[in-house]
C-alpha cells in the first residue's frame, strides 16, 4: 500500500519556490520549532501546520516558517489544458501502471500524443514535477500569483 504525504515536504516546497510559485498561495506550513543548525535530518525540529503560510507567518513570523502546498493546492495550480502549436493537450493524472501515479497532457489528434509527463512517483511529487516542467516550458500555472488562497 502506497503512503500518501498530506502536503509537500521542505524540499519540494523550495523546489515550487524555483518555479516562481507564490508563498501566499500555500495552504499548509512548515514550522520551525528549533535552531536549524542542531537539525541532522530534514523532519527535526519542523512540524506541519494547517495554516495557510501568510497566517503561520504572520504568527510566528516569517523566519520559522516554510510554506506548504497540499495535494488539492497543487492540482489546482495546474492548467487543464495546454497548446502546442495548433494542437490542444488536456491534463491527466491518474495512477500509473501500478508504480506510482503520472501527470501529463494528453492529446488525440492524430497519433496520441504526450507532453510532461511525469515519471511514477507519490502525487504531490508528481504534481511538483509537473509543475517544475511547466515552467521550464514557459506555460503558465493556475492560482500562482493570487494572494488569497482557496
């Protein structure tokens, strides 16, 4: 049975910051609970938070805080559909042949066609790789810049 995560961890959290992706727009947070250099594994001394980032943030201040992103948060940042050229792709996620679960665009004209697709992996991962192709291809996230979050 595959464990689900409830949000992203600290590294793919830094990972949709490199994409451009808005802290505002996370729905969970990372907090810090002690000195980061007595920390020997990633999880020490951070917990999860169900608190939006700008609220956590505006709490406990923003240097104990990293912004999370929640399985739902990072689905919708995703378009439903993409263009390439004259030809639309149309957003697919779902579980993939038992190793994991893909995200990719999917179009049936002509011979089906595949843009981003990911490779199996964990659905936040997917949705972090997923977006990090996106923006490496220049097209643009859903819910990115918002500064409310839903």
């Amino acid at each position: 049975m595959m464990k689900f995560r409830k949000s992203t961890n600290l590294e793919q959290a830094q990972r949709l910051l490199n994409c451009g992706v808005k802290e505002s727009t996370a729905d969970m947070s990372w907090r810090e609970l002690i000195d980061r250099a007595q920390m020997t594994h990633e999880a020490d001394g951070v917990t999860l938070c169900t608190l939006p980032y700008k609220e956590a943030a505006l709490i406990y201040g923003e240097d104990g805080i990293t912004p999370a992103w929640s399985l739902s948060a990072l689905l919708s940042m995703l378009p439903s559909c993409i263009q390439h050229g004259k030809t639309e792709y149309y957003l697919d996620f779902a579980p993939y042949e038992d190793k994991g679960w893909g995200i990719g665009y999917f179009s049936n004209e002509g011979v089906r066609s595949i843009k981003g697709l990911t490779q199996p992996a964990y659905p936040i991962e997917a949705c972090v790789r997923a977006i990090e192709w996106l923006c490496r291809n220049n097209y643009a996230l859903n819910n990115t810049t918002d500064e409310k979050t839903v």
